[in-house]
C-alpha cells in the first residue's frame, strides 16, 4: 500500500511512518523483529513502538546481511528521513523578529 498506493498512486513523497508494531494485530502478526522488517519491506521509514526493542534492533542488521533489497530499502529511507530533516532545519535567526 505505501509504494504502489501512496507512493506512485498519490504521488506522496512525504515521511511514513507506522501506527503503534505493539498493537495486538501487529503482535499477532509475527515476532517484534519480523514484524519490523516487514514493516520496513512495506516502505515504512519510522516504525513506532515495537513491543521488543532489542529484538527488533537484532533482527534488522540480521536481515540486512542476507536480503539486497532490504539494504536498499533502509538506505532509501535514512536518506530521505535526512533530506526531510534538512529540509526543515531552520536557523533561530530566521524566526527572530
């Protein structure tokens, strides 16, 4: 949905960000750290309170090291996540009166 739908179909170029991997579907769905990489396979860049942080932070480089496309994936994100915060980076001088 976010790269077919939102992405290519919407034209949206903004962040996207998960709703709460705690929830009990999400739960249901896998262990914290596959819940994660799917997660993150599905084109999101932020993923919001995984039930098991550790997990998930194992999980990810471990993924990382046999999928490509995940690489790229996650490099894609952090790229644009920077982008963004370049984007909006302002000095404090700018909002001084």
């Amino acid at each position: 949905l976010v790269t077919g739908q939102l992405r290519h179909g919407l034209g949206y170029r903004g962040l996207t960000v998960t709703d709460s991997l705690a929830m009990e579907p999400m739960r249901a769905a896998g262990t914290p750290g596959s819940i994660a990489i799917q997660a993150l396979r599905a084109d999101n860049e932020l993923l919001l309170e995984t039930p098991d942080l550790p997990q998930a932070e194992q999980a990810v480089p471990t993924a990382l090291t046999h999928d490509p496309g995940l690489r790229q994936l996650l490099q894609a994100a952090v790229a644009h996540l920077i982008a963004i915060k370049q984007q909006l980076r302002v000095a404090p001088a700018d909002h001084c009166p």
